[in-house]
C-alpha cells in the first residue's frame, strides 16, 4: 500500500518512524486473535452485502497502529461484475467533512487563519444575510463544530444532467431544496449540525488560499497524507475509476453531484481511508501536516457541544457509546447510494472504517461493529436488522400492498427485532419516486405519516410525493402540517409556492 513509501518523503517526524507505522496491510500472525477476527470479516463481509442488498463494499481494520486489512468485497458494478478492488473509489458523503477540516487547520496552523476570528469579514465573495443574531459570532471553530447557529442541515446533489451552481449561488439558495444558508439562533449557544457550515467554510479556505478547495486540499491535506487517490472533485477520471451507486431497492442510481465538496463530496478508497485512520490516530504523515497539538485540538471537545464534537470529528465518549468503553473519534457518512463508517481510538490506536456502495451499506456496517465489540469486549451490540431492506423481496415480488402488509407482520411479531422508525420508511419511499414509481411512493410515505405523525420530515416527504402526483391540495396540506411541526422547514415553504405556481415536479 501507498502510506508506507510515503514515510521516506515526509520530512524528520516520519523518518524516525518504524515501517509498520505506514499504511501499508500488516498480515497478523497466523494464530493471533487479530488474524482470527481479520478472517472473521473477510468471511462475513460478503454474507453481510448479499442480506442487505448492498453491491459492493471495502473494510479497513486498525490495531496497534497498523492496518491489518484493506480488502474490497463484492461488485464495484453489478452490471459488468467488476469486483471492488483496493482502489475503488467510493463517496465518503459527511466524512468528507472530517477530511475537509484538516484543510482549515493547516491554513491555523499556517498562521492564515484564526479559529475565534469572525468569518464573515473575511469574505469577499459572499456575505451571510443580516440577521437577528450576531454574524460576528460565527468563527471557524464553531463551524467546525456546528455551534455556529447556521442553517441548512444537509444536502440532496443534483443529477448528472443538471448544470451545477457556483458556491456562491449554493450559500444563497441553489441547493435543490435545501434553502439557502442564514444565521438562525446565538452563535455558540448549543450544537445543531449544519453542512452549510462547513460550505462557507470550504468558500473561507478558498478565498485564503487562493485557489479551489480541491486544489488545495489535494496538495495541502490528501498528498501529504498518502492519499494520493482521492479527490474533492469529480472529474471523469474518479468517476471512471468509482463504484456505481446502488439505492435502497438495490438498483443503480446515479451518483449525487455537489459543489459543497466540503460537506458530503470527497472520493476515497479503503487504502487512502486507511492512510486517514493512520494519520488522525497521530501517526508520523498526520503530525507532519497538521501538528501534534493541531490534532489533539480537533479529537477533543468543542466550547457547546456536550463533549460530542471536536473539530471535524464527532465523540463517542468513553462509556457513552462504543461497549468496550473506549472513546473513539470518528464521522459516518451517506449520500443515495453510499454510506461510510468511519471510527478511530487513538489512545488504543485502533479504528474500523467500512465503505458501501449502497444506500443499505449502514446495515452492513453495523454487522460489522457488532462483530468488532464482540472481538473487543467480548459483547455483542443488539442491533435491529433494516425493516426497508427487510421489505424488499415481498416489494419486489408482489409490490407495494405486499410490502405494507409485510411491515404490519413484522411489527405485530418483532417490534424490537427490526429498526422500525420514520427514516427507514422515509429512504424507501425516495428510492421508488426516483424509479418514476409515484403512486407506490406515496402509499409507502402515507404509511410512514399514520405511523409517525407528529414527524415534520415524513409529512415534508408526503408532500413531495403528492406534488410528484399530481394532487396539488394533498401536497399543499402535507407541506402545511410539516412547517406547523418545524416552522424552519424552508423546503416545505418553497414547495407550497411552486405547487400553487402549478408547477410540475421531477424528482
């Protein structure tokens, strides 16, 4: 693998390192509990993908500092059986965010910018709008954090056809639904996740560093990390060496599309993954770009955020999370068709990433970690199987109505035994509006709304599917109930004026 070759050219810190601290697969002992657990996934992994109707996959296991596996499972592309291989690459969706703060750092480190200095002044190209609230609160620590009271919690993509806004455009409201970005309550008061945080984050970096965060981040974070595959732009070279994107129904769809690369549009694969998990334990590339004191700033708790976030990083603190009692940091990621794992302890410099190129590869994952808490503490975690995916073979059998009847069975026998909650229901019904399946989408989101009725997301999701349908009144309702339960609900408002426009909807 790459890292190891890597510790020859980074400067003293690596040069004193042994050569099992580079990235490249160390092989346990054949004996060794660590070779029985790696054997344990290689066997799983691909009983695991086929349960959950997840193409393909890759898993990285940490221990003591080393990598003792980076392997690819299943297909990269159903169609053609391409396997994955070591260098497939896959949407990392939100770890991009953890990967993207580095980028941040280095330039505090560099002495360019400061944490507690307001962002806003700093800008030229994009202003926040005026606001109830001080904008001058809004400092770079807290948008590493999500203290900085911002909007916009997450992004959808655009499609391959659709011509991508610029940065600029996106922070003012071209997000294909996800609202343009405002400051909505104190800066520092508590945490509330926002990727648009970490947009106007990525626009702060390129505006200091005078050039595209791509650019920078390829030659000022992923290069010098060993993580010379990966990419914050989506060229025709990833996509041509990436995975295809499987949905929740497990056919193909095509890959979200962002210009907030920072929030959810980085590619990896599991060797340059691997060469991060490395590199945020404090291994030798790690320190040489970012600085041992650099690193312990972002792996501990932030000012408002309850112990839970660092800087980029998301923690499980230690009795409050992982059952081997060991805090860990990490942060998991998803986009349709994509879902990513990504967790490290770096007191006992150990770490499991997995990556997915199915929307049902949290399944997958979770498997995975039950497993690893098993190896660890001797504990397995009691994790509920997906009720969605649970729903597939009778949805693709016999159809929607099957499918219904299928989750009341499954709810009057084992309530505890599947995941039953308003996401699940929410993603499948997604996945059959995109398949052009409307009236078997709303069914399943008038489900989900007589489940769940008091959730704002399901009756925002109703209302999409109703408008996709046609039904112009039921859109309007289900869009009016869903801003009486989350009045911040930009998208349901802008909804209800396309709606009463008589516009026509694709999704």
């Amino acid at each position: 693998m790459k890292c190891a070759s890597l510790l020859l050219a980074v400067a003293a810190a690596c040069a004193a390192m042994p050569a099992s601290a580079g990235c490249g697969e160390h092989a346990p002992r054949g004996g060794s509990r660590e070779a029985a657990f790696v054997r344990q996934v290689i066997e799983r992994t691909p009983v695991y993908l086929k349960d959950f109707g997840v193409p393909g996959g890759a898993v990285a296991v940490i221990e003591k500092g080393e990598v003792v596996l980076a392997r690819g499972f299943g297909t990269a592309d159903a169609a053609t059986g391409r396997a994955v291989a070591n260098d497939t690459l896959f949407n990392i969706g939100s770890t991009s965010k953890s990967v993207a703060a580095w980028g941040a750092m280095r330039l505090v480190r560099e002495g360019r910018l400061s944490l507690d200095e307001p962002v806003d002044a700093r800008l030229k190209r994009w202003h926040l709008p005026a606001s109830a609230y001080p904008v001058a609160g809004v400092t770079l620590r807290r948008l590493l954090s999500h203290t900085a009271g911002l909007s916009v919690s997450g992004y959808r993509g655009w499609g391959p056809d659709d011509i991508l806004p610029t940065l600029e455009q996106s922070l003012s409201g071209q997000t294909n639904g996800a609202g343009g970005l405002t400051l909505v309550e104190a800066p520092g008061g508590r945490m509330a996740y926002s990727g648009g945080g970490y947009t106007l984050m990525q626009l702060l970096v390129e505006e200091t560093a005078g050039r595209p965060f791509a650019d920078y981040m390829r030659d000022s974070v992923l290069r010098p990390l060993g993580m010379t595959d990966s990419s914050f732009s989506l060229t025709p070279a990833v996509l041509g060496r990436a995975a295809r994107a499987y949905d929740e129904l497990g056919e193909e769809t095509p890959t979200p599309r962002f210009v907030e690369v920072a929030a959810a549009g980085m590619y990896a694969d599991i060797d340059d993954m691997a060469c991060y998990a490395l590199a945020s334990i404090g291994n030798a590339p790690g320190a040489a770009v970012l600085g041992a004191e650099k690193l312990d700033l972002m792996t501990s708790p932030a000012p408002g955020t309850d112990g839970q976030r660092g800087l980029g990083y998301a923690i499980q603190a230690a009795g409050n999370g992982f059952p081997d009692g060991v805090e860990r940091v990490g942060h998991d990621g998803g986009n349709r068709g994509w879902q990513t794992f990504f967790w490290v302890s770096r007191r006992n410099r150990d770490g499991l990433i997995v990556l997915t190129n199915g929307s049902n590869g949290w399944n997958v994952s979770n498997q995975l970690v039950a497993d690893w808490m098993e190896w660890k503490a001797g504990k397995r975690l009691p994790i509920p199987r997906s009720i969605a995916a649970s729903l597939l073979p009778s949805l693709h059998r016999d159809g929607v109505a099957a499918a219904i009847a299928r989750y009341r069975q499954l709810k009057a026998s084992s309530p505890s035994g599947y995941s039953f909650n308003p996401g699940e229901l929410n993603r499948l019904g997604y996945a059959l509006l995109h398949r052009g399946r409307v009236q078997d989408a709303v069914a399943m989101w008038e489900l989900n709304a007589r489940e769940y009725p008091d959730d704002w997301n399901v009756h925002d999701s109703l209302g999409d599917g109703y408008a996709a349908a046609g039904l112009a009144d039921k859109a309007v309702a289900s869009f009016t109930r869903s801003l009486a339960l989350n009045p911040a609900n930009s998208h349901a408002r802008e909804m209800i004026a396309r709606v009463r426009r008589g516009d026509s909807f694709t999704f």
